[in-house]
C-alpha cells in the first residue's frame, strides 16, 4: 500500500471519529520534518507521521518528533489505522442537521 493511501484510511478514521485532521504539505518555507496529518480534537493534539511498512523517518522528521516532545507535544509514527485506534474513544460523529 503507498503512503498516499495510509494517510488517507487515517486521516478519514479520524475524522470519523471526531478529529479535526489536516494534511500537512512541505513547501518552501516550511518546518523541514514536519508530520504529514496534523489532528485535534477536544483540545487534545496530535502530529503523525506516517510512513509504509519499510518506510524510514529522515533525520529531518526525527528532529521534527523530538521538538514537538521536548514541547509536551503527541508525536505518531504510523503504518496503518492501528497505530491510531487508541485515538478513537468514543465515537463522536457530528451530522450536520440543517
């Protein structure tokens, strides 16, 4: 499976599950390292970088996870749904009743 679509099966649990989730693009001028999804929810929130079953951290996004702890931050390094489920809780899925 590419990461690609890791991010996006995690990205829409999430969401599922009451994150607010944003996919995070490098660009010129950004935090080199930075995770790919950035998620909050009820004030709590989480950077996570995902990454295939072979896929290795660069020493830029290592950097990126120790600065977001050494903040207190929630740093993720994910391979598929699992590593999020802890996320989930209790299901808050909000419909829009207009």
């Amino acid at each position: 499976m590419k990461e690609s679509e890791i991010q996006a099966q995690i990205r829409d649990y999430l969401r599922w599950n009451g994150w607010f989730v944003v996919k995070i693009h490098q660009s010129l001028g950004s935090y080199r390292g930075i995770a790919d999804l950035y998620a909050l929810r009820g004030g709590q929130h989480v950077w996570i970088e995902v990454k295939t079953d072979r896929g290795v951290q660069s020493e830029y996004q290592k950097k990126f996870q120790r600065d977001i702890e050494k903040h207190g931050g929630t740093y993720i390094l994910a391979r598929s749904v699992a590593d999020v489920e802890h996320l989930a809780g209790e299901k808050q899925l909000q419909l829009d009743r207009r």
